[in-house]
C-alpha cells in the first residue's frame, strides 16, 4: 500500500540538480587542471559526467514520486503529463537551441551542424530531439543536449512502465526488453551509413534511452519504496555520506580503466560502461534515500534557499555552459584582456614602475571560474524572467488540454 501523506517537493534534491550540473561543468573543462595538477587528477575530473547520471536517477525518482499514484489508463491523464512536461522542459530547450542555430547563420561555427548538409533540417532535428539517436550528430547544435533526447524518451515511455508494473508486476524484465529493443536496432543499422544512427553499442549503451534506461527505474524503484515506507529512517547506516563516497569510488573506477580509441573517457571502456550505467546509480539512490529520510550537514546545504535557487536554474546552466553562450563569454573576456595591456601600454606603465603587469583576464583557469558564475548569473535571470513564467503560463494554459473551470 502506497503512503499519500508524503509532500511532492524535497527541497534537497533540487539543490543536487545544481551539483550535477556542477559536476558536468568540471568534467567538460579537466583540461584546465593539465599543468597545476597530476595527469591522474585531471582524469578523475573528467569522469564527473556521473552529474548527468544523477540527472537521470533523479528523473525517475521524481517522476515516479509524483505521477505513480494518480497514473490513469486514459487521454486526460497523458495529456495533463504531458502537458507538464512540456512546461518544464521544451520552452528553454526550444529557444536556446534556436539561439544556438542563429549564432552559426552569424558565424558559421562548424562545430554547430558539422558536415550535416542543412542547418533547417538539423535545426528541426533538434526541435524534435530525434538528433539524438544519430551518432554523427549527437554533439551538434547544444552538444550537451542530447541528454534531453534519453529523457524525453524515459517521459513517454513512463507511463507505459507505470502500466506494465501495476498490471503485470513486470518490472526488472521492462529493462531487459528495452536494452534488448537497443541492441537489435544497433545490429539493424550499424552498417547502414545514415550519420551513425544507431551506429555502435557504444553510443547505443551511453547516449540512448535504451542503454540507460537502468538508471531511470532505480530512480522508480526509490520513489516506491519511500511512498511505501514514509520518510523515517530505516536502516542503521549513515546513506547520505555512504551513497555520496560510493559515487565518487565508481569515479575512481573510470579514472583507471583504459580509455578505448576514438573516445573521450573512462566511461567508454566496457568496464565503464557498466560502472557508469548500473553500478553508480545505485549509489547515487542510497545518497538520495539519505538526503530523503536523514538530518545531515549535506542535506541542509543542499536544501538552503540559495542552492535551491541554483538547483531550479540548473537546466538553463546545463544547456548554456558549454557552446555559443560560453563562448561569447570566453571572447569578451580575451577582448577585455586586450584592453587591459592597451591600456597599460597607452598609460606607460611597463616604463614608470619596471613591472611585469599581468591581466585579470590573462589565464585560463580564471577565465573558466568568471565564466563560471556569469553562466550562473545569466541562468538565474533566465530562470526567473523567462523559464518561470513560461512554465507557469503553459500550465494554465489550454495547452493539449482545457484548465478546468472553477
């Protein structure tokens, strides 16, 4: 029997949005860690893509907490879903990736549509985040949103899951059919040249829903067992701080494996593969069920009102942290370094005082942590002024289907 009493929103898992965000953010720039640090510390940092496992586990979780109990067999009820999710999710996706697109009419950014011969056709691939199951062109337009295509996925098929769970108590078999329907589609269509869709296990098991599907019913799984159980602590050991180290060994883990040729990390190893995929999420459910159900130092952090504010804007920080918008930043800030040694040299100070005078602007590592907390700055307006209201509006609105009347 399902508990009912439970509240919908745990102010400390939406500071852990800001955290994985935070992770991705390192992982992305280890490269800035090359000269100041050990060759095995950069590649620790660069295993912190675990954030957009956390997104994931969290997801599920989420989801499940919150639709499980009300889910229905009828139209009302996915309209209404999906409704909500589309409130939460497309309206920033939709105009930073436009964003994104008229920065290449502007400046041609290779990096944006690679060698796909339309940026129309690209752009609309984007849109309707099927880019995603290409491996060609998994990385274009906001690279890193090709995440959204693994959860846009996981938000359809939930319901689905939802059924399938209450009806026929088939749970764990829904994972192995899902990877299962993956590895068909890559046995199908690896030796088909159509920009990699499908194109290798690989990709298949890290960049689609159907190889990480895993981490999304561990997310499930914890909703129900805490809508079960309530939120009073059932187990002797500390899960905050146990599942917290747990996550950062399986970093460890990846940090040592042997990076396979043509790819980028730890991760793609077949060992990593695994680690990445079923063995952290289950520590980062026992960090969550702490965070959930214990009074810690951590949680208290994570739930103060300013992390939850960095927490809400986490998506837009996600989306924006690397690409056009970080770039732009990243050349003001070369700009106003140029400026900076103009300046000295227009007020001849390298001739008065006989000193190597150095730039706010002059190194690399500076540069990201600016970079850092304007992307910050500028997620937080965005939130406020634009995501906010725009998810407020499309939830009022008769969007899919009619706000009741009162």
């Amino acid at each position: 029997m399902l508990r009912t009493d439970l509240k919908n929103y745990i102010p400390a898992l939406t500071g852990v949005r800001a955290l994985a965000a935070y992770l991705v953010f390192i992982s992305h720039f280890s490269y800035i860690f090359d000269a100041e640090f050990p060759h095995f510390i950069r590649r620790f940092f660069t295993e912190f893509h675990i954030g957009v496992t956390i997104f994931f586990v969290l997801s599920g979780f989420l989801i499940a907490f919150r639709y499980y109990d009300s889910f229905q067999l009828n139209s009302n009820w996915f309209k209404q879903y999906l409704k909500n999710r589309v409130a939460r999710i497309y309206p920033m996706y939709f105009l930073l990736t436009a964003g994104a697109f008229i920065y290449y009419f502007f400046t041609r950014e290779p990096s944006i549509v690679l060698k796909f011969p339309s940026a129309v056709g690209l752009f609309f691939m984007h849109i309707t985040f099927v880019r995603g199951f290409f491996y060609d062109l998994n990385f274009t337009g906001i690279a890193q949103g090709w995440s959204l295509t693994v959860e846009e996925c996981f938000y359809f098929s939930a319901p689905i899951v939802f059924f399938i769970a209450k009806r026929y108590n088939k749970f764990y078999l829904q994972i192995l059919a899902i990877t299962g329907f993956g590895v068909a589609m890559v046995l199908i269509f690896r030796n088909v040249d159509w920009y990699g869709f499908f194109g290798n296990f690989t990709f298949m098991m890290l960049y689609t829903y159907f190889g990480r599907c895993f981490e999304f019913f561990v997310g499930i799984k914890l909703a129900l067992f805490v809508r079960k159980n309530g939120l009073e602590r059932l187990r002797k050991i500390n899960c905050t701080y146990t599942g917290f180290i747990m996550i950062f060994v399986c970093v460890g883990i990846m940090s040592t494996l042997a990076i396979p040729r043509g790819w980028s990390a730890g991760l793609h190893n077949p060992f990593g593969i695994n680690t990445n995929n079923y063995l952290l999420p289950i520590c980062i459910a026992t960090f969550f069920y702490g965070l959930i159900t214990e009074e810690s130092r951590m949680k208290k952090v994570l739930a103060n009102p300013f992390v939850e504010l960095l927490g809400k804007s986490s998506y837009i920080f996600y989306l924006i942290h690397l690409g056009y918008m970080h770039t732009m930043i990243l050349n003001t800030f070369n700009s106003l370094n140029e400026w900076v040694f103009a300046l000295y040299d227009k007020w001849g100070l390298y001739d008065k005082w006989n000193i190597d005078w150095i730039s706010p602007f002059q190194f690399d590592s500076l540069n990201l942590l600016y970079a850092f907390i304007v992307l910050n700055c500028i997620s937080i307006l965005l939130f406020k002024f634009i995501e906010e209201p725009l998810n407020h509006y499309i939830r009022k609105s008769n969007f899919l289907i009619s706000k009741p009347t009162t």
